[in-house]
C-alpha cells in the first residue's frame, strides 16, 4: 500500500473479498438510478460549495492516446480478484459483464441481453450472438458456465463469491443461453451481475493461462481494450480493440501511471505528465481546480463517511452513548475540513441517491424523522450522564492513510471530550489500517474507527445488510431478530418498491440504534486537463467501460 493512499471504502455484501483485502493492503470497492437525482453540493446545511455533475461535455473527436492516474499497482487483473479502486478502474475496460452500469448508475443489458426472472428462484441470461473475446474466439453460453463457475469455487478464493450464496447452479440451457438456479428468493443476485462478479470471460483462454492469469499475457475478455505492456511499478497500457461488438473506443490507446504518493499525482495532473484520474486526494481540490490547466468534476459516489462501532462491551455498547456521540459531532466542520468542502452532513447510513429508484412516497419516508444531524451537546452530555459513562475512556483507531480518517478520529475526540468521555486515539500505519476491516485481532482495544463504504448496487440494502446478524462487516456483533427478520424479508422481494418500503424500515432502525454513526455523503471526484473529455463523473467507472468514452476536446486528436 502506499504512503497514503485514498482511505478504504466498504463495499457491501462480499465478506469472501476481505482476505484478499488483507493479502493486497487494501480494502475494496461500488450503483444507483440517478433519475430522481442525487443530493445537490450545500444540501441539508453541509455548507459544502461543490455541485454533482450528470457527465463532462462530449468529445469532438478521436484521439490517439491519454493518460490516467491511479494510487496504486493492481496485485493482478484475475477479475474474481477485482476487488478495489485500482483493479476496477482498469478491468472495466477490458473485461464485461452480463448486466452493465451505466453512468446515470442505473442497470443495462451488458453481455447478455435478456434477463428474465421466470421465477422467484430462476434467472435465465439470453446472451447476445457473436460477441468476440480478445484471443479470437466467440462467446459461447459454456464460457458463462465457467466464468460465473470461478466465482463460486472455493479454490479461487474470489473476492465475489458472498453474492453466490443463494446460488444452487448455473447451468447452460441453450446455444446462447444461461439459466441460475437460486436457492431462495434473492432480489440483490441479479443486480450483481452489472459488477465484477459477473464478468465473463474465455473459458479457454483462462485456463491456458493457468496460475499467470491476471497477472501477466491477455484477460480473454470481450471489452474495448484488450490488455497491452505491462511495466510492474511503472505503468499498464490498454490498446483499442477493434474486434469489439459496441461502440468504437475513441482512444487509440490508454496508459495507466502507478503514482502512490498524493502530491505526486496532483503534480502530475498540474504538468500534464497525466491527462486525468479518478479519486483525486482532497488536500488537492482547491489546487486543481483553480489551476486553470483543467477541470475538476464532482458526480455522485453512493459514499457515506461514518464511524464504525467495533466493540459493544465499552461503553458504546450503550446506545445512549452512541447517540451522544452523533449529537456532538460536529459534521459539518468535517465536511470543510476533511472533504475539501466537497460533501454533505448526513444523519443517514444510506446516501439520498440509493433511494432514487423509489417512489416520491418512499423515498420520503426512508428520512423522515430520522435523529437530527445537527449539534447538541447538552443533550449529548445528559444522555452520557443517564448512561453512567461520564469519564469512561473510548480508543479510536485513526491513520495518515486519508483525511476522511485522521480528521473524523479528530472530531470524534473532540466531539467525545466535550460531552464527558475521555477519548483516546491509536495510531495505526497506513499499511497496517485495512486489517481493521479483516482482523478481529486487530480491532483489539479499539471501541470503533473512520469508516468510508460504497453501495455496489442501487439498493439502500447493499449497506444495511451489514447489521443483520453474523454479516461479515457487522464487527460490533450488533444483533437483532427483528432487523434480521426484515433484512431477508427485503433480500426476497423482487418488487423493487415494495421491498425499499421494507428497507425504511431497516433505516430507521439502523439510525435508531446506531451499529455505525453516519457522518457525511461523499462524492466521487474526478480531474480531466483540456485534452480529453468524456468520461463519467460517476463511481459507474468502477464497472463501466469509461475510457472507451474519452476522447479529444478538439477535432484533432493527436497524442502529447
């Protein structure tokens, strides 16, 4: 892991990742229909002087290469290993999957296209005829069969296989035809299938490449770029594939600059020496933005920033002294402080956007009458005080690894002091920080940390899961059948307003009880200079195949 490297953000639902996670030093990874739109910068009085883009203007032509920056070096592109912001930020484009994201973060036919659920229990997958893969061959429903069957063995240890569970079989049922066979019900399945964890890929071509598969030669995939030169620590090329059966690439070629160090990427970017990246640090906003070498773009990042409770036997085992905690914080003090600005306070696990599917009912309901987000910090030291836990000592965990970590340990401490707790901080090395999410052992001590998590899906329930019972991120132990009973009554209901009415439920709860404390929603950020234009300013990039829409601001396209 890098010096300081973007701080870890939870995805949900795919405890099976997280040793992969301790193996690479970092944590992981991200969906949403945006047609009700997402919460605009400034909103419920974060203060916050940003606005979320839809997109960036279109290109006016070709171009023959660009330029990206990323934090870190993918340990392999083995796409069942796809599990951070760096393998998806490149395997997005080479590698596709059954279903696709798009921009506006909402659900598309990808490789297949035609979904129909026939049944509670079955999916059938009509894949589309003469898709070709980068080694030449044709797409079959056999190598369905075998790329969806990777995630589900053991052997592979796949970052995805927790969204397998309910699976019972996967079976080829035509030419051009695959049919998954479920155990139970399970409405978030199918939405998966537009991540990595539906990639597709040749059957032949991966076992020819055996254990080197991800890590060296080609992905045998169906994407606009095929896998190019490969400099370990340097950087990684993708070529334009001409064989693709979509839209054309614009971009000849597209080179990826591993940059760990912050300010090294920011200079980067301020020189010219990268044409763009996603994940920009947050001590750099002004910088970029006011450069005038290019343009920095705020889309919406389903993110929410928040204090994860990891030990209920101290005194946050009481609730009240959780919710004295939320009362004290000072929320927005950290958005402007911690978030360059770019960001909102929130009372809410779940981002405003995850709700965007919902009907205006619903979507109302689901914040309705949630705790208040603003300070009260008599009400906070009376509730310590009814508690009996005035003068005990809470240990928060905190790290250089990001912002979003060190100043929210901060403004716990503060927030913790003022109420009457003694709050302590541990430091814990970058390198070492990401064991918090997978070690048990490593959260010896530690009473909670700053927490940054992503839905993968445009469901509100890819994060509320996480407070059921025995969920692999729950690391408080927090337990309690009625929310266990309404989260898989929601995991069973297809009928998606049906179920979001179910998950109000769940979010008030979570926001009664607090198993986390919610802090802020957090935007994805995103630098292009004055040659290319066109990417997603959305965390759609983390499964959709942005490069192939960058392209030259100008008609000549020629390379630097």
């Amino acid at each position: 892991m890098s010096p300081a490297p973007p701080p870890p953000r939870v995805p949900g639902r795919r405890p099976a990742r997280t040793a992969l996670a301790a193996l690479a030093s970092v944590a992981a990874l991200s969906v949403l229909a945006a047609c009700a739109g997402p919460p605009r910068g400034g909103a419920d009085g974060a203060g916050a002087s940003f606005a979320l883009s839809a997109g960036t203007p279109r290109p006016k032509g070709d171009i023959d290469s660009f330029t990206w920056a990323v934090y870190a070096e993918p340990p392999t592109l083995d796409y069942t290993m796809a599990f951070d912001y760096p393998q998806n930020t490149i395997l997005s484009n080479v590698c596709e999957s059954l279903m696709r994201w798009t921009p506006g973060l909402t659900p598309e036919p990808g490789l297949a296209q035609k979904a129909t659920n026939p049944d509670p229990t079955t999916w059938v997958y009509d894949l589309r005829r003469g898709v070709r893969f980068h080694d030449g061959r044709t797409m079959t429903a056999d190598d369905v069969v075998f790329s969806l069957g990777r995630q589900t063995d053991p052997k592979n240890a796949a970052a995805w296989a927790q969204n397998f569970q309910n699976v019972a079989s996967i079976r080829k049922t035509g030419p051009l035809q695959v049919t998954v066979k479920l155990k139970k019900p399970d409405s978030q399945f199918p939405q998966y299938m537009a991540t990595a964890a539906g990639v597709v890929a040749s059957r032949a071509g991966v076992t020819a490449a055996g254990a080197d598969y991800g890590t060296s030669g080609g992905l045998a995939c169906t994407g606009p770029f095929t896998l190019g030169a490969w400099q370990k620590g340097q950087s990684l090329e993708l070529r334009r594939f001409d064989g693709y059966w979509g839209t054309r690439a614009k971009a000849g070629k597209v080179v990826f600059r591993f940059l760990t160090d912050p300010s090294a990427r920011t200079n980067a970017m301020l020189s010219g020496e990268v044409d763009g990246g996603y994940l920009i640090p947050t001590e750099s906003y002004g910088r970029l933005k006011d450069s005038g070498v290019g343009t920095l773009y705020f889309g919406e990042g389903l993110s929410t920033v928040n204090l994860g409770i990891t030990n209920m036997n101290g005194p946050l085992g009481d609730v009240r002294v959780r919710r004295a905690l939320s009362l004290a914080l000072d929320r927005t003090g950290f958005v402007r402080a911690a978030l360059g600005g770019a960001g909102t306070a929130t009372n809410s696990l779940t981002t405003r956007a995850a709700w965007a599917g919902a009907s205006p009912e619903v979507r109302k309901g689901a914040f309705a009458g949630l705790p208040p987000a603003t300070r009260d910090i008599e009400k906070a030291k009376a509730l310590v005080a009814q508690a009996g836990a005035t003068g005990r000592t809470l240990t928060i965990a905190t790290s250089s690894i990001g912002q979003d970590v060190s100043l929210l340990a901060t403004a716990v401490q503060a927030a913790g002091t003022a109420i009457g707790l003694n709050v302590t901080l541990k430091s814990v090395a970058p390198n070492a920080f990401t064991a918090l999410f997978t070690d048990p052992g490593a959260r010896e001590g530690i009473d909670a940390f700053p927490l940054t998590y992503y839905d993968s899906i445009t469901d509100p329930l890819d994060l509320l899961v996480n407070f059921r019972t025995g969920s692999y991120l729950n690391f408080a132990g927090y337990s309690d059948k009625q929310y266990d009973a309404l989260v898989e009554r929601a995991t069973a209901t297809y009928d998606r307003d049906r179920r979001l009415r179910i998950e109000t439920e769940l979010q008030r709860h979570a926001a009664e009880r607090l198993p986390w404390i919610p802090v802020a929603e957090w935007p994805t950020a995103l630098f292009l200079n004055k040659r290319i234009t066109g990417a997603p300013t959305t965390i759609a990039y983390m499964y959709y195949p942005w490069a192939a829409d960058i392209g030259a601001t100008t008609g000549a396209g020629a390379a630097p």
